[in-house]
C-alpha cells in the first residue's frame, strides 16, 4: 500500500463486510487482512471489485486457509501475571 494513505486504507478495509482484522506487518507485506466469504466466488469479488479499488492500494496477495490448529498457551490462561 502506499504508505502516506495507511489510515484511509484501513478505515476503508474495515467498511468492507467480511473484513475481520487488518494487521500492520514487517517484512515483504505492509499489512495482513483477514477476512471471510461463503464462497472462492465471493472472495474474488471482495478482493478485485473492493479491496483492489481502495485509494491507496497497490497490490495484493491472496492465501486460503485450509486447515487451523491451535496451540493453548499457558501463560495467557493466568489472569494474575502481568
């Protein structure tokens, strides 16, 4: 994304149903977005006909989630340590 319309890009993302979470990250991606659609058809749609057309976006990589596993961690269980 370009980086001088970060904040219209992520007010922009959120107004888009399915948008769940928008993570500013290190490395070859300026952000991660994760979202939800009933079908590969209507992701499609999200991604080229909203996501794409947003002020400020330049490119975009798409990932599907297959399969997801989740590790408990212990320490997140105590409410009493800092």
């Amino acid at each position: 994304m370009d980086t001088k319309k970060r904040d219209h890009v992520i007010e922009e993302l959120f107004k888009i149903n399915g948008v769940r979470e928008v993570a500013e990250v290190t490395g070859r991606f300026d952000i991660l977005i994760t979202m939800f659609s009933k079908s590969l058809d209507q992701m499609h749609k999200m991604v080229s006909e909203q996501i794409g057309r947003i002020d400020g976006i330049q490119s975009s990589e798409s990932f599907i989630e297959m399969k997801s596993r989740t590790k408990i961690m212990p320490y997140l269980l105590s409410e009493d340590s800092d």
